[in-house]
C-alpha cells in the first residue's frame, strides 16, 4: 500500500487509502498538465470527505469520468488531485415500469444502456464517445443528433447527488419525472464542467427503445438547395428522430431517421422523398449499415484532426453559416457536422493550427450569423491565442456568485472554466 | 407605506398604476389558493421592463420585500404578497413582442396568457406544447415561475423544454440575459435553473418560447372502467408496450359526476374513466391506436368512444379540464393537491387514499394525469361543519406522505409556494434545503423577492391553514376556477 501522504493533510487517511490515492502520471495529463495525485473515491461520501479536504488544504481538483472530455476547457492551472468516478458505476435502480433509471456518476452510458436493454429501455444520449460516463455528459451538456427528438442530458434528467465542497452530499429534484418541488440543481450543474460539485448519481427519464428504424442520407453539390431542402422538411409536418447535415468543401448531405412502426416509417420516408426532390442522391439505410451512417456522423470529426469548434445559430440562418463557412473554407478545409432542426453543431478546422485561432476569431466576429462559438479541442497553442468559452456574458456576477456559494475556496476545475 | 416610497413608485409607473388603499389591494391578497391571505402594502402596476427594474431597484435600496404576481391562478400561494411587502403585478407587460414562424420561436411578455402564443401562431400551423388546465388565462411568466405542466407534458415535456430564453430582472435590480434564442449558451444552465424557482430568483420580463409544428394527426379515445386498478392495468399495459401517449389522464367517479354537473362532457356513469390520447405521424398514430384500444378492451373497458372529429376531442377535454372548478358543484367546499407517485405505484396509493376517505369521512374526488403518476386529489368538506376544515388540511398532509414513502413528490406542476413549504422537509433534509438556499442567496443576498416561499419557515403572523375557500372575485361571479 502507497504511503500516505502530506497530501491532503486535514483528509483522512483511512478515506486517501480508501480511495486507491496515488500519484499522477503522465497518462493522467489534461491538457499537456499532469497532476500530482490521482484519487478513485469508492463512494459518494468519501468523494465528499476528499473536496472537503482538497477545500481545506486549498488543493486544486478536477474531476474526472470516463476522461473522454478533459481536454475542454482552457488550459488547466496546475492541478493538485484528479478526482476520478471510475469506482461509482453501478445502475441502482431500473424502475422499467416508470421509464426511470438511477445511476452513478462513472457508470458509462454505453454500459447503461445494455443493462437498460433488458427491458426494451435506453437512455436515448448519443454521444461521440464509448467510455462517456453519465456524470461527464451531464456535466458538458454533451448530445448527439438524437437530440433532435429527445433533447439533451439536462432535458433527461430529473433527480441528482451532488457531492459539495463542504463534504456534504445533497439532493435535488427526486425519480419521478414530474417533480417540482426545490430548486433544480440537477439543471445548475448541466453544463457546469465540474466546476460547482461533483455529480455523484443521477435519475433520468427513458424512452422504450424504437422498434424499427431507417435513415435516409440525401446528397448535395448546390447549397441553395441543401437549405431549401432543409426548410422544407423543417416546416413539414414529418417527425424524425434525427435531422443532421454534413457539409465539407462543396457537398452536403442531409441525414434524417426515423423511429417508429414500419408502416409509419415508410409513409414518412416516401413524404420525405417529395421534399428532397432535388437530392443528387437519396439513399435508404437500415441496420449495421443504419449504425455505421451515425457513428461516422458523431465520431468521423473526433477522428480526424484539427480543431473542433461547437457553435449554434438560428435555425433558418443556415444559409449564412454555410456561406460564412464556405468563406472560412478558402483558408483551411473546414468540415461541419449539425442537427439541423435545432441550429447546433460542431466544425471542424484543418490545416495550420496558426490559422485555427483566426478562423475561431472569424466565427466570433459573426454574431448575428453563429452564437456561443465554444472551442472543444485545440492544441495548446490555439488556445492560447483566445478564450475557448468566448467573451464574458452580463450573468458573469451572478455566475461568479453561484461559484463562490458552491465553492467558496475555489478548488474545482482549475480554472478550465466556465466558472 | 412611507409616502416618500409610494411617491417614487408613481414617479415609475404613474400614480394610476401603484394602488395603495386597503380596497385596492384585497384583489392581490391571495392567488388561486384563497386560503392563504396576506395585505401587501402597495401593488405597483409597470408597463415596461424598465419600469419593473426600476421598481425592483427601489425596493432592493429600501429593503422592502416585493413579491412578482402574473395573473393570480397559481395553486401554492406563489404570489401571496409579503407582509409589508410591494406585488409587482405584471398584467399589463402583456404584448407579444416577436413571432418568428422561420426559426418556430415566439419572444412575448410575462403577462401574455399561455393559449394567446398559441393563437398567434395557430394559422401558421403551430402551437406552444405545455398546456396547463388554466391556459386560457395563466400567464407565461406565471409557468416559467412555476415550471408548468399540464396534460401533454407526458410526451412534451414541462415548460423548462420549452423556454429557450428569459430576460430577468434580479433581486438587486441589475438585468440579465439567461438562455439565449440560440440554443447551447455555454456554462450552467441558469435557465433551468429560474425556470420553476417560483419567483424568488428574479422577475422574468420577456421570455422566448419554442413553438412546436402541429402534428399531422391526433386521436383521442375516452375508456370506461369498473375500477380504477383496472383503468391503471391499462396504463400499464400501454406504456409497457413501448408507446407514449401524447396525454393519458384518469377521472374517478366523483370526479365524473362534477364534470357531468358543470359541463356535460357526456362521460359514461361509470367507476373510472381513461383518456388517452395519440399524436403525431397519421400512419403511426393509426397502428399505435390500435393497439391502444385493443389494450383497453383487453383489461376489461365497459364502454370505448373514440372522438371522430375536433368538435368531440373538445368535448372531451372540456370534461377533464373543468374538473377542478366542477368539484364546487357537488360539495360546498374544496381542497386540491398535487402529490406525484412512481407510476407502478398508482394503484397501491390510490388504494391508501380510498381507505383515508373512509376513516376521515371526506368524499376525495380523483382526476391525475395517470401517465406520470401525477395526483390531484380533491379533497370535499364544508366549511360550516366544525372541524371539517382542518380535517381536509390533515388528510391532504397525509396524501403527501403516502406520495413521498412512494418515493414521489410533493408537488408535480402546481409548485411549494407558501402551501407546502412545510411538507419540504418530507423531501429533503435540511443539508439538501441548505444547498438550494446557497442558491436563493447568490442572487438575492437580501432576501427580499419573495421571501418565505418554498423553504419551510414558521408560519406567518395572521396566516390561516386550511382549505379551499372562494375568492372574493369568485363570490362575486367574475371568474371561474380552473
């Protein structure tokens, strides 16, 4: 057993062994910052005890799941105890009668999802990655384009344990959908980053997993077109599950799939047909070759290198952002993966990372064509030259208040942001 | 009130629009929970965001407590006034600012009403989801406060899903922007947090809905039963079959017979009754309904009508909607909860309240939203018959304990408000109540915007618990209940 430390000197000892302390190494880094220990509380409480203890040594912590994202955020301060959810994975409860299911922080959502399979259940969240832990996309709001029908972690999402810094592990909202009674923290820390309290277990809603599928993937080679397509389907009275564009250099594809009965689905994708009569192609896709369509939608960008930028707009300003980024594209090859219905997505910068900040820039100076221009990876460099979460807001005092009455000591994130 | 503070008011918002005698202000003393009374000291009356700001500013410089009222329907006691304090009513900040079809977004102000959005973009072939029964006339700023409901929240969702953005006016004064109408505003969602804080983190002054496309077919299907576990076995069976309903709602007897009394709905006398109701593609709306009828029969339906035109899905929503109001026609007094149960849990807290009803000797009508478990149970007694008021008051505490050993809620859409801040500690301990207070004390380190909502606090001075009472403005047959 590791010697235990005049780390963390006011924690407990038996709760620093407890929770497998050790040190960091390089495989730990975040951002290029290696940390000096690493801890892997195996309860929520002893989760508790270490902020309570990294606040009163004045230790910088930043938590950790499945560490698929720890490269958001601005570049890391030095960074005293990762804190790590590896060991909080279990599913506590599937109550399968009420489309609920309670869970822990670290439990990845791949894992949650065979297990909610038993019972014909998921948690419908697709994100990019396979080690992504619920507490992770509940903390960076992460989404995939089923976000066109169910919305993202926080629209799920109806009961959390959060762990403070003062060591208490509290509750808000509960495991019925319809609940409300309290403040919604759980919301409060949607999109917080880990930098107000540790996420320990969460309640969400589920949905019955869809009985049938089909994906149709439209190309094409003139942008008007794309965007007439886009507005027609947007105005019509189709329901698809996902609604997503793909754009690099001059051709564009529309990914749209619909969930339902099968008689439903073929009457949608026929309807479908008549809008998208333009198409250079109009392709149907089912089953492994269905999955494979979407995994290269949400994964082909992390894949490939270059910065990654998320950023979102008004729905019918699309044709300003594909022209915006059609300008941008002249510069360096530049690839965009969106949920059209929602005006969200993610772009992709290639080529001379000198030039990413210039173009991360260019998006910004276009307010009335994208908003909230959030950097999700670049290399040091890069980040350097801006601030990946963009210009202050005019809530930054009350941001600020939030922070100090969660985090008085100001131990979390390591100034990663956002607060 | 100081003159002095009165003066500033008008100079805000103009002498007509800040009331001060005792008469005046008995129209603000309570909301839609007339149980609940409390004389504000002023009412101020802004027609402006600007005016509310500076309202609120004069309020934060003077310590004096002010508490935000929409249009007086909430069912927690939400807007009773402060003692002492100022209501900034806000009827009049009630215009839609912004219909943007293209980008299916709607920017209005707090007091425009919930079915008005809808009305506005109906002829577009759109409408704003949540639907609370009283959305002809609640107001928007009332459902962000209270993070409303209603029947079809079971598909769509509450109104934190809706709200995209809110210009607020804070404890202090200061303005700010939360949420944006461009979705992914980066860092903690602040908005869902206000959303259903129920007026204690600020004042909403304009807010940015999302607008939904009407789908392309709905059909609804009225099921009668001879029990109501048999109503719930179908419930089950529905949701277990892998469908959600845009709305499923039940009605028990009681209930029945004061929807037949109020409104005619036409429902078959019979023990329960099962609405269900589909949207969404025609294709699939078909093969789901199907089976939806096939279930009902199977469990044992006495009676099934499906509406076949819009004219008879109003009919039947006329029914359900009125039945709060209707419980006055067949007893003297009333009281509603609004407790929530895990679904499966339905048949076995319903039972429990049967046997309550039987010891207490109060007749308890149920209607609920039985998709998400959530109960409002009507609770009959008579005021004129000692006790009975109090009676009513401990057996809706005790449905909320059956709910909460449920491991549901104490409130599912109607909010804590002053009504049920004591059964709070039911819920959470006071670790997790401390929490939430860390909160209310970032944006309002004064304490000033209403102040003793939600936490539970000893009772207010004069405040008298008990059950439904009419309003003065019901008395005097102006307005209906919803």
């Amino acid at each position: 057993m590791p010697s235990v430390p005049s780390f963390l000197p006011s924690c407990d000892p038996v709760i620093l062994r407890s929770s497998a302390l050790r040190e960091g190494t390089p495989l730990d880094a975040i951002d290029g910052v290696q940390p000096g220990h690493v801890a892997e509380p195996a309860s929520p409480q002893a989760l508790a005890e270490l902020l309570a203890g990294a606040a009163r040594d004045g230790a910088s912590v930043v938590l950790r799941g499945g560490g698929t994202k720890l490269g958001w955020g601005r570049q890391p301060k030095p960074v005293d105890l990762v804190i790590s959810t590896r060991r909080l994975n279990r599913v506590l409860t599937h109550a399968y009668g009420d489309l609920t299911a309670t869970v822990e922080a670290g439990t990845p959502i791949r894992a949650l999802n065979q297990e909610l399979r038993r019972h014909g259940q998921w948690l419908p969240i697709d994100a990019p990655f396979d080690e992504a832990t619920v507490g992770g996309v509940i903390a960076t709001n992460d989404s995939g384009p089923l976000r066109h029908r169910h919305g993202t972690p926080r629209d799920l999402l109806i009961g959390v344990h959060l762990a403070m810094t003062d060591g208490r592990v509290v509750k808000a909202g509960g495991t019925v959908v319809k609940n409300v009674a309290g403040y919604d923290l759980g919301k409060l820390v949607s999109g917080s980053h880990g930098s107000l309290a540790a996420i320990v277990d969460a309640t969400f809603k589920l949905a019955p997993l869809p009985g049938a599928s089909t994906t149709v993937v439209a190309a094409f080679h003139e942008p008007g077109a794309l965007v007439r397509a886009v507005s027609a389907v947007s105005a019509s009275q189709l329901e698809p599950t996902a609604f997503d564009l793909h754009v690099v250099a001059a051709l564009g594809k529309i990914l749209i799939q619909f969930s339902s009965t099968p008689a439903a689905i073929d009457a949608q994708v026929e309807e479908l047909r008549r809008w998208l009569v333009t198409a250079d192609s109009f392709e149907l896709v089912t089953g492994p070759a269905e999955a494979d369509v979407w995994r290269g939608q949400t994964r082909g960008m992390w894949e490939s290198p270059g910065s990654i930028v998320r950023a979102s707009w008004l729905p019918a300003n699309l044709p300003a952002v594909l022209s915006l980024l059609t300008e941008m594209a002249g510069e360096q090859p530049i690839q965009l993966a969106a949920r059209a219905g929602v005006g969200a997505g993610l772009i992709r910068i290639e080529g001379n990372s000198s030039a990413h900040a210039a173009a991360i820039e260019g998006l910004r100076a276009r307010p009335g064509v994208v908003g909230h221009v959030v950097v999700l990876r670049a290399e040091a460099a890069v980040k350097q030259q801006i601030d990946v979460w963009g210009g202050p807001s005019d809530h930054e005092a009350l941001l600020g208040a939030v922070k100090r009455a969660f985090d008085p000591a100001g131990i979390l994130n390591a100034g990663r942001g956002p607060v | 009130m100081d003159q002095r503070l009165l003066d500033e008011l008008a100079g805000i918002c103009g002498a007509e629009a800040v009331l001060h005698e005792p008469l005046q202000l008995l129209t603000y003393e309570c909301d839609a929970l007339p149980h609940l009374r409390s004389l504000p000291a002023a009412v101020v009356l802004p027609s402006s965001a600007s005016q509310v700001q500076a309202v609120v500013r004069v309020c934060h410089r003077a310590g004096i407590p002010f508490v935000a009222r929409g249009h007086g329907t909430g069912l927690s006691g939400g807007a009773l006034p402060a003692k002492d304090g100022v209501v900034i009513a806000l009827s009049r900040l009630n215009r839609i600012l912004d219909v943007d079809i293209a980008n299916r977004r709607v920017t209005v102000e707090p007091g425009v009403t919930n079915l008005e959005i809808t009305k506005a973009v109906a002829p577009h072939g759109y409408y704003y989801a949540p639907d609370p029964s009283s959305q002809q006339v609640c107001s928007i700023g009332g459902n962000v406060a209270e993070n409303s409901g209603g029947a079809h929240c079971l598909k769509y969702g509450f109104t934190v899903h809706h709200v995209l953005a809110l210009e607020v006016v804070l404890p202090d004064g200061e303005v700010a922007n939360i949420g944006s109408p461009v979705v992914d505003t980066p860092g903690p969602d602040l908005l869902g947090l206000f959303v259903g804080s129920e007026g204690t983190l600020g004042i909403a002054t304009k807010i940015v809905v999302r607008i939904l496309r009407k789908p392309e077919s709905v059909q609804t299907l009225l099921a009668a039963f001879d029990s109501i576990d048999a109503g719930g076995e179908a419930v089950s069976a529905i949701i277990g079959a892998g469908i959600i309903p845009a709305a499923v709602e039940m009605m028990d007897s009681l209930a029945i017979q004061a929807a037949e009394a109020a409104v005619h709905p036409n429902f078959p006398p019979s023990d329960t009754i099962l609405i269900v109701e589909l949207d969404g593609p025609a294709a699939e709306v078909r093969s789901l309904f199907q089976i939806v009828e096939e279930t009902c029969r199977r469990v044992g339906a006495t009676k099934i009508e499906i509406a076949p035109d819009d004219q008879q899905r109003a009919r039947i929503w006329r029914g359900r909607k009125a039945a709060f109001a209707a419980m006055g026609r067949v007893s003297p007094n009333y009281y509603v909860q609004d407790g929530v149960v895990p679904r499966t849990k339905l048949p076995e807290v319903l039972g429990k309240v049967r046997d309550l009803s039987i010891r207490s000797g109060l007749r308890i009508g149920n209607v609920f939203h039985a998709g998400d478990g959530n109960l409002h149970p009507l609770i009959c007694y008579d005021e004129r018959v000692p006790g009975e008021s109090d009676r009513a008051v401990e057996v809706a505490g005790e449905i909320l304990r059956y709910c909460v050993e449920a491991g549901g809620s104490i409130t599912g859409e109607h909010g804590v408000g002053a009504d049920k801040a004591e059964y709070m500690s039911q819920m959470f301990t006071a670790e997790d109540l401390d929490a939430m207070q860390r909160v209310r004390l970032a944006f309002d380190p004064r304490n000033l915007c209403n102040p003793r909502k939600i936490f539970p606090t000893p009772r207010l001075c004069g405040e008298v618990p008990g059950p439904y009472r009419a309003h003065p403005v019901e008395t005097a047959g102006l307005a209906e209940r919803f």
